[in-house]
C-alpha cells in the first residue's frame, strides 16, 4: 500500500515545492551569509514537503467520484487507497508542513497555515472556477516563495511583491490543464504562453535591476526552451496528450525558474546546484504521476 500512497503525493511536484522555498531563501539573502545555520533550511524544505503533499493528496481526496470516471486508475478510484487512509495522510503531512514551519518562526508558522488554507480552497472549490481556480492555484505557490524569504520576517515588506510572478506562472499552467481531459482551447493556450513571456521578462528585469542579469540569462533561456516548445505543440493541436504534455513541462519547469531566482539574488553556482534537482524530478515524472 506504500506505493500508491506515495503516489498520491506526486513525488516529482514535491521537488519543485523545495526549489520555490530555496528560492525564497536566495531571495532574502540567507545563502550570502557566512556559516548560516542549516536548520532553518532543512525545516521550510520539510515543511513545504509536507504543505504540498497534503495539498496534492486531499486534490484526490476531493475528486475521488470525478476520477473514477475520467482516471479510474489513480489510487483512490482504483482501490488501491481508501478515502479514510488517503484523507489520514493528508492531514499528517499538512501537520509536518504546519509545525516544521514553526520551529523556524511565527512568520513562517502563520505562512504555513495559509497555504494550508488555500490549499483546501484551490482543491474543494477554487479548480471549479475558470477565473478565480488559476489565481487559487497560483497563490499557493506565490505563498511557498514567500515561505522561503520569511526565513528572515523583516524582508518580506521587501521581496513579498515577487509572489505575484508565481502566482501568474501558475495561473497560466492551471489555464492549460483544464483542456487536459477533452482537450483544450487554443486561444487560452495562446494567452497561458503570453503569461510565460511576462513571467520571463519580470524575472529578466529584477535580475538587471540587482546587477546579475548576466548570471540569470543562462537559466531564463533554459526556462523558455522548456516550457515554450511543449505549448507550442499544444497550440497547433489543442488534444489531451499534448496538453498534458505541456502542463508536465511548465510543473517540472518550475525548478528552473526557481534556479533564474536564485541566481538574480545569489550566485551562479548555487542556481546551479538547485537546477540539479531538474534530473531527480524528471526521474520521478517518469515513475509517478505530475498531474
């Protein structure tokens, strides 16, 4: 039972909720400082684990009678983890996300609860809304970037604005994947790929305003290459493989992005050693579910 249990925390997703909290982190500039502490580190990477998770794992929990019509071999319809076993799990990695999170500070103690919150709301009734589901789906992930910089609470008066990126990025995967099933409409596509631009230039741009635009151009052009191509795909052919197929790329992209963060903000090797984290997701895509 282990298996599909993990199955339902879409393992791969988990390593592109670590690349956003160390990108928070960069951001505040804890990576600059001499002989930092690692426990606050290793706690947020905990704890955005287990915040999306649970986030993942209650998605399921919700749609349990939608998939056992349109994915009747995910774990819950198909029987391979009842309802009460995958709601238990939810609730226990949403507690290790929540209380990893406070022994770091009450900042990220009360971050850890908001995303928390719009977790469940993205997941009961947020998806089912065309407009409001992509901007639900995207706090949570503007809310885990400013997870990371609340490893220092006085800088998010400072950098708290940048959660707006994420929060676009995410909207416009959300935008796509809602044609994942029945297949999609290509002027949304065409819209989700004017948001990627827009995500790229605001990075491109507060990278330059910092001095490191030349550090972060390597990671923007690798980002583009990802996610721009698949979508490209999708928009001539607007069907359910191709568009799930682009979704994948824009979740698992996500690391990159995250690295064009951390090199606007740090340096060229750390972005470097969060990239690596690409290969490990891209490896668990192969086994486990992305979407």
């Amino acid at each position: 039972m282990l298996l599909p249990l993990l199955r339902l925390t879409r393992p791969a997703n988990l390593v592109t909720a670590v690349a956003d909290v160390i990108a928070g982190m960069a951001i505040a500039g804890y990576f600059l400082i001499p002989d930092a502490d690692p426990a606050p580190v290793g706690w947020l990477c905990l704890s955005t684990v287990g915040l999306y998770g649970g986030g993942v794992v209650f998605n399921d929990v919700f749609d349990a009678e939608l998939d056992a019509v349109e994915r009747p071999e995910r774990p819950i319809p198909s029987g391979q983890v009842s309802l009460r076993a995958a709601t238990l799990l939810g609730v226990f990695l949403f507690a290790i996300g929540i209380v990893a999170a406070w022994l770091v500070n009450p900042t990220a103690g009360w971050f850890s609860v908001a995303i928390t919150i719009a977790s469940l709301v993205y997941d009961k009734y947020g998806k089912h809304s065309a407009i409001l589901g992509p901007l639900n789906m995207g706090l949570c992930r503007g809310l885990n970037l400013a997870l990371g910089i609340s490893i220092f609470p006085e800088l998010l008066s400072t950098w708290a604005f940048l959660g707006i990126i994420p929060i676009i990025y995410i909207a416009a995967i959300t935008m796509i994947s809602r044609g994942e099933v029945h297949g999609g409409n290509a002027g949304v596509l065409r819209i989700a790929g004017l948001l990627y631009g827009l995500v790229i230039g605001s990075i491109g741009a507060i990278a330059h305003q910092r001095g490191q635009l030349g550090t972060a151009v390597p990671f923007l052009l690798l980002f583009g290459s990802f996610i721009f191509p698949p979508l490209w795909r999708a928009i001539r052919e607007p069907q359910g493989r191709n568009i799930g197929l682009a979704v994948k790329a824009g979740v698992l992209s996500l690391i990159v992005m995250n690295a064009a963060w951390v090199a606007a903000f740090a340096s060229f090797p750390l972005a470097m050693l969060v990239v690596c984290l690409l290969p490990l997701s891209r490896l668990l895509a192969k086994v486990f579910a992305v979407t």
